[in-house]
C-alpha cells in the first residue's frame, strides 16, 4: 500500500544485507531481485483516519420516537476544543460534550445544553429522554464521589416523525460517510460505561421499572446486543464500581465494565493495496524490501522470507525481533519536553528522516512508548500503518546510530561477509510456530534489542535450549517485558507496563491484564521468568553518553572451557573500545549477571564494563527498593554489561553479550575487529556438534 504525491512510483524488490549509510559504516548493500509485478504503477496520496469508537447493534425491526437513553462516563478531556460524541442514533438524537465541555442533548430539531459538564477524569452517570407526547427533551447528570452534584434540563422540541433505526454509535457523533472504512466523527477521549436505551421517555427515578430495548456492556461482560469495536479501545476498563478489592475481570466483571476510547488510537489505515507483488518460489530466505522510487524520492518496506515451513536451509537461523520492532513502531518520546532537558542525556538529540516525517503526520499512530493525546498510555501497536523507524537506514535520536532492525541488519551483513549461510526468522513465526521452528537449527541469534516476548516464545526458546539449542544473545534488555499478540489480528502487539520497570507511561490501578490475552502484563521478572534464569544476564541499566566503554576480561576468560572465545584475542585486550552506537560496544541498555535475580551460578562471565560508565548510566528502577544518590556508572557496581557463557541441557549453551551496542561495534572497520572476532570464535564453536563440555568444573567455578 503505497501513499505519494507523485503521480506514478516504481516499485521492485531488493534483499537487504546492510543499510548503514554513514560514511565510516560497513556501507548500504543490498542487490535487485526479479519478481513478477515489479513496474511503474499510479499512486495516490492517502489520507488516515484514527480514533476508537463502537457501533451497538438494535434489535430488528425498531422504529423510535419516543427514547430514554444512559450510560456512566469517564471523561479524559472533556474540553478539548471539539465536539466529542457519546451516543448518536441517526436523525434520531446525538448525546455528546460540546468544545467547551458543555454536555449536550440534540434531538427532534432541537438541542438542551448542561453548562456544567461532567468533570475530568471522575465518573458521571447521563440519562437524556424524548417525550414526543409532552413535545420535551430532558438532560440529567449525576457525578460520582466527593463532593456529589446533580444537574438537569429540560426543553420543549416540536413532535418528530418515528425513525427505524439499526444501531447506535458509541464514542463517536457520526460516521464519515465518505471514508472508505468505518471511521467516527468526533470520537471521545474517556471511558464509556453500559450504555442503554428504552423505547419510551423515562426519568433517572423510572429507568429500571422496565427492561431496556438494548443494553451494550462494553468490558469485560456478556452483552446483551452486540457490539463491535474500532481501532482499538482498551478493553476491558475499570468502570465506575471498581473498588480494587479484585483486579482481574474474571474474578468481578462487574468491576470491569468500561472501555476507554481514545481519538488517536489507530488499528488499520483501511488503504486498498497499490500493487501485488509475486515472489519467486525458491527464492532464498533473508531480508528483503519493497522498493519505492518516484524521482530522487526513495523508500524500502522491509519484509522477511523464511524458507519452506517444516524445513531449513541452514544450521544457523537469525531471529529478528519483530514484536519488539511493533512495541517501538513510529516511536515519538523524542518529542517531549523531559528528553531534551539538562541532565537527562548526555548526547544532542538528532532527529532521523523518519522521525522529522512522524512530526508531520501524527496520525500514523504512536508507539508503546508513547501516550495518547488524553495522556493515557498506548496500550496497542499495529503493522497495518507505515512504520517509518524499521527502515534499514534509520539512524536513533537517541544514540546516533543504527539501532533495532537497522542495526539487525548488521548481523545477515556479517554472516553474508562471513560466508556463513543463515535462514531468516521472526518473533511472529516463532510465535505461531513454536518450538518446531526451532528445532532444525543447531545455532539461533538474536538481533541487538529483543526486548518483547510472548508468553509461547518464551516456551519455545526454553523448550528448544532444553533440546540442546545453542543461544546466541548479541543484544541487551532482552526478555523484558510481557507482550502479547491478538490471537484473530496478528498484526496488533498488545502490552501493559504495570508499575513496574523502566517505563515511559504507567498502567491504571486495576488495568494491568492484556486485553487479547488476559493475561498479567508487566515484567516477565515479576512473572517468575526473569531474562537471567533464561540467558544468564538481565537488565542492568541504561543511558546515553558518548564514551561508552568496552568490556575487561574477568577471571572467567582464563577458564579453559572459555578457550575458544578468546581465541586471536590478546590476554590483556579490552573487548570492544570502540563501535557506532557511542563509541562502545558496552552502550544503550545494557544486562548484567546477577544470581539474585536468576542467573545460574555456574555460568561463566568472561568479561564486563564494570566501572566504565558515567552517571548518565542509571541503574534500573526494579533494582531499587529504596532511592539513593549511588546509582550512576561511577559509584553503582550493577551498572554494568557482563558477557557469559551459560551452560544448558543436551550440550547446548547460551552465549550473552549483555549489551544493545554489540552489533554495532561488531560493524565498526567492517567488521575487522575483537567483537566480531569473538562472535564468530562462539559462532564457528557452536556450530560444532562435538560437546562444549561446559558444566560446572567446581575448582575451576572457584577460581573464577
């Protein structure tokens, strides 16, 4: 799906090895592919309309005059400078906030207004009737809590003809009838709660002396009608009975009747496809991209081939993380206000290509790191919307340089250089695959931040590493955090970032479970699966300097069973003083060993950045029950980057780096260096089937 103001694109394929086009990088490489569909073809500038609403459903056959209408709500900005609807029914009524937070009633050509609106962020509860009888429109709104108010309303409205009606718009005021998917007006920022509607005029005392024609329940219970949801509300919320005594719906769904709608949540942009592209049969498993040209304007829309499922044309596979590329999908912090701020960084922010195009068009939608415009934190990312920061060239605001999937790219890069034949994975496959994925390679690596997992990766992985796998973890802050994938969208990655952990946005008191899952969101440390017990190391620290450090060679490295590491590698030598991603290969975010928190204690650490950062490397918040001044690189000893060698059942093994920046100083003088001369030593040993006789030597395990 293509969106340019040029009147034509050319469009083909090209597999991608290295994207870097810095000039002291490795250099951008990639070759042209023949694929069937590659050519000239007509573009169009797309537009993207985001904002979650719902639409009920109505029993068949309704025709109304006469209504009374309810429902509890939340409101986030109640005045926002907009119209924000709440309930419509067409040529019917509308119950919406009007710009100035005013609540509104339009009915029957005429129109009631609150002055008084419901308040920020408390619950209210609405009810607004028709009496075409009495020719009258009544508005009345109850706020919950301290201190309690009670508004009313009333007007006098000429008699309207009954209106056959089919359903009632949730959230939003109208549907853009010229939109080429369903797509609300005025959509409200705030959660909705058990919206319902009776075929008679009623008053707040009469609402339940008789059942309603249709009742919506938003959350997490059954409804009685049916109800379907756009773009992506949170569901389900806490609503107005929420007590904390129970936070999870199963447990009290009546708790947990609210969804909470946002005017900038986006699922799908909805755009038809520009052109199919066929590819070749037996065409090698790597990375690839769909080429976009018009004029000297270029862009490439990366994707992954896999060989044939079942089978594997290596002993080595590379897993791209890309549920973590979803989590950080149009990632927008380095436009707020703290990041740029004295102290909090030690490097100048420099914006990429793809970040200066995210300021020019916010409605392509957030990342989970940031918040939506009511402040909330978003909840849910989605592939079906141009991702502008997974672009092989992209270069980070944050570290000037390569990072996440361009950075990935260092790895094919190495390996094609290498001679070394590597099958192509990805987090997705491996989520609805498993272990079967896994199990033809001897040797997986990973790329440099695999950072969100599912719960069936993680099952994968460790049911692999029990079969004898062998691990490769060139990357830091890996394991981190829970994620999910909706089981019917398998392009929407879901999270919830608890209260715990290096987060830019925190869950809400009782919405800490995954809609798509259910499940606990938040660290898989607070899970019991921490990154250490897995891969040996674990999230130690982050931060962001220009004198990144290498690693020093610990006692560990002079064990024989760590010979083939070092081998070529000086005894003295400090592994990585130099690299792209600040001068370092110990940089960004960066793992540690550390048996507190599982790391086995019979893995080896062959070296570590001990004492090499500055304070502008924090330690974590997990690891910090109580604040103190000592928690920066110079006086925090877990601020650190360990590399380990950690032993697993069957022969296999897990080799950690510890470190984001590994692949990017493993590219440094193209790839002529002891990180890469290290990796390759670990790589060329596991792809050796001969025992790597690592379990525990206790003298030796001593002595390190």
């Amino acid at each position: 799906m293509v969106s340019a103001s040029a009147p034509t694109v050319d469009v083909d394929v090209v597999r991608l090895y290295c994207g870097d086009e810095h000039p002291d990088g490795p250099g951008a490489r990639s070759t042209e592919v023949a694929v069937a569909g590659a050519g000239t073809y007509p573009a169009t500038l797309r537009t993207v309309a985001r904002g979650s609403f719902a639409v009920g459903e109505l029993p068949d056959d309704t025709e109304l005059d006469a209504f009374t209408v309810d429902l509890w709500l939340w409101p986030t900005t109640p005045a926002h400078g907009r119209r924000q609807g709440l309930l419509a029914c067409p040529d019917l009524f509308t119950l919406l906030l009007d710009a100035d937070g005013a609540l509104v009633l339009e009915a029957a050509g005429g129109e009631i207004r609150l002055e008084r609106g419901p308040a920020e962020r408390r619950w209210s509860h609405v009810v607004a009737a028709h009496d075409p009888a009495a020719g009258t429109i009544g508005l009345w709104l109850r706020t919950a809590g301290w201190p309690p108010r009670e508004d009313a309303t009333s007007g006098t409205v000429a008699a309207g003809a009954p209106v056959r009606a089919t359903s009632v718009l949730i959230a939003a005021t109208e549907l853009d009838a010229a939109a080429p998917q369903p797509t609300g007006v005025g959509v409200f920022n705030g959660k909705l709660e058990s919206p319902r509607l009776w075929a008679d005029a009623r008053t707040p005392d009469t609402l339940d002396a008789a059942a309603p024609l249709a009742a919506w329940e938003l959350g997490a219970a059954d409804s009685d009608a049916a109800v379907a949801f756009f773009h992506l509300p949170s569901r389900p919320a806490t609503g107005h009975a929420y007590t904390g005594a129970a936070n999870h719906p199963d447990l009290e769904p009546a708790h947990y009747a609210a969804c909470h709608f946002h005017d900038d949540d986006l699922e799908d942009c909805g755009w038809t496809p520009t052109v199919r592209l066929d590819l070749p049969g037996d065409l090698p498993s790597g990375v690839y991209g769909a080429r976009l040209r018009a004029g000297e304007l270029e862009d490439i829309v990366p994707f992954f081939v896999l060989p044939p499922a079942g089978t594997a044309t290596a002993d080595v596979a590379v897993l791209f993380p890309t549920v973590s590329y979803g989590a950080y999908a149009n990632e927008r912090m380095q436009e707020r206000a703290f990041v740029h701020e004295p102290g909090v960084m030690g490097m100048e922010i420099l914006p990429d290509r793809g970040d200066l195009l995210l300021r020019e068009h916010p409605e392509l939608g957030s990342s989970l790191y940031d918040t939506h415009t009511d402040g909330t934190g978003v909840a849910f990312s989605s592939f079906r919307r141009p991702v502008l920061n997974m672009r092989p060239w992209h270069r980070n605001w944050q570290t000037h340089a390569p990072r996440a999937f361009s950075a990935d790219l260092y790895v094919t890069d190495w390996l094609d250089r290498e001679g070394v034949d590597a099958d192509v994975l990805t987090d997705h496959n491996l989520h609805a695959e498993g272990a079967d994925l896994l199990a033809p390679y001897r040797v997986l690596i990973t790329g440099c931040h695999p950072e969100y997992w599912t719960a069936p990766m993680m099952d994968a992985l460790e049911t692999w590493l029990d079969g004898g796998g062998r691990l490769m973890y060139l990357g830091g802050n890996g394991f981190y955090w829970v994620t999910s994938i909706d089981p019917e969208r398998e392009h929407v990655v879901e999270i919830r970032r608890g209260v715990c952990g290096i987060r830019c946005w925190e869950s809400a008191a009782g919405e800490m479970h995954h809609t798509s899952t259910g499940e606990l969101g938040g660290l898989w440390r607070n899970r019991g699966r921490s990154p250490n017990a897995l891969v040996g190391v674990g999230f130690a620290a982050q931060g962001f300097d220009p004198d990144a450090p290498g690693y020093h060679q610990s006692p560990g490295a002079r064990d024989p069973r760590a010979a083939f590491v070092f081998d070529g590698i000086g005894e003295d030598e400090v592994i990585g003083d130099f690299g792209f991603s600040m001068g370092g290969a110990a940089s960004d975010e960066i793992d540690r060993w550390d048996p507190r928190y599982g790391s086995p204690p019979d893995a080896l650490v062959l070296a570590t950045s001990q004492g090499g950062h500055s304070d502008f490397v924090l330690l974590v918040c997990e690891d910090v029950p109580v604040t103190h001044l000592r928690l920066g690189g110079t006086t925090c000893d877990d601020v650190r980057a360990d590399i380990t060698l950690m032993p697993t059942a069957k022969g296999g093994a897990v080799f950690s780096v510890g470190s984001i920046g590994w692949t990017a100083a493993m590219a440094y003088e193209r790839y002529d260096n002891n990180v890469a001369r290290m990796s390759l030593n670990v790589l060329r040993r596991f792809l050796d089937p001969a025992p790597l006789e690592l379990d525990e030597d206790p003298a030796l395990q001593e002595a390190s």
